[in-house]
C-alpha cells in the first residue's frame, strides 16, 4: 500500500491564481496591499516577512486615521 494512500492526487499547478487585492478606496492601504501580490512564486517561509510588514504598515495607517 502506497505511503500517501487515501490522499488525492493534486496538481498544485492547476490551483487557482492568488488574485490581486481588490482597490480599498484608501490609497495608504492600496499601496500596502501591494505587497501582496509580489508573494506568488515566493517561498511560503518568505510570506511571513511579508504579512508581518504589511500589518505594521496597515495598523499605521489605522492609528494615523484615528489619532487626529
């Protein structure tokens, strides 16, 4: 019996592409969300990086909108 019985077979390239992050409207948040989409073909062990920047940078911006 096969190691990975019972697992189905997926071709990893047939997974959807991520799609770009949808324009929030807040140009702050739109230049952050960026980001993301630089991501595809990266390492995931990268993507931590990423995600820890990006929510420096939103929670900036969050703290920002609501100090004034």
């Amino acid at each position: 019996m096969p190691e990975n019985a019972g697992v189905p077979d997926v071709d990893l390239d047939d997974r959807a592409a991520p799609v770009a992050p949808t324009p929030t409207g807040h140009d702050d948040v739109d230049a952050l969300l960026t980001e993301l989409e630089g991501l595809r073909g990266t390492p995931v062990a990268e993507h931590v990086a990423v995600f820890e920047r990006l929510h420096l940078g939103l929670r900036g911006v969050l703290d920002a909108s609501t100090a004034g």
